[in-house]
C-alpha cells in the first residue's frame, strides 16, 4: 500500500494555529509582499511562520501562518496599509 504525503500547506494548517489572512488586490501585492517578505525574513525564524495563498469569497487573499500571536501582532503592526481579507484595515 502506498503513502499519501499531506500536502505543505496541510501541514501548515496543522503546525500554525495562529493566521492573518491579507487581501490581494486585483493588480497583486507587489512592493508590500516584498516588504512582508522582507519584515519575516529579518524578524522571524523560518521554523516560526508560513505563507501561502488562499481563496477568497470575493477575493485573492495570501494567508500567512504563525506559531504564536505575539508574532502575529508584530507582522500586523508593521504593515498598516494592508486590508484583511474581510476588507478591514490591519491598524492596531
């Protein structure tokens, strides 16, 4: 019998209980994903987040994964001119 691996962002859903899911406008993220990117990449251990892109019900949305609310919080502070998926701004 063959083993079926759980896809990545499977076991992301399992491993990060805390999210904040961002809302893509039409044209992308552009120069703020590279910013978020950048803010993790500096900020946070590679083992303590994820990022992935999610559906949406009215649009593209980009779900990044935490371990824990303090590092959800701090990502969310840093960008302000993000909107949740929901469509409400990120400021804190």
């Amino acid at each position: 019998m063959s083993q079926h691996s759980i896809r990545q962002a499977k076991r992301d859903d399992l491993a990060f209980p805390v999210r904040v899911k961002i809302r893509v406008p039409d044209g992308g993220l552009g120069k703020l994903l590279d910013g978020m990117t950048d803010w993790l990449r500096a900020n946070v251990s590679a083992a303590e987040y994820a990022c992935h892109g999610a559906p949406g019900l009215a649009c593209s949305t980009a779900a990044f994964y935490f371990r824990n609310i303090e590092i959800a919080h701090a990502f969310v502070s840093a960008f302000p001119a993000a909107e949740l998926a929901d469509g409400i701004s990120l400021r804190v």
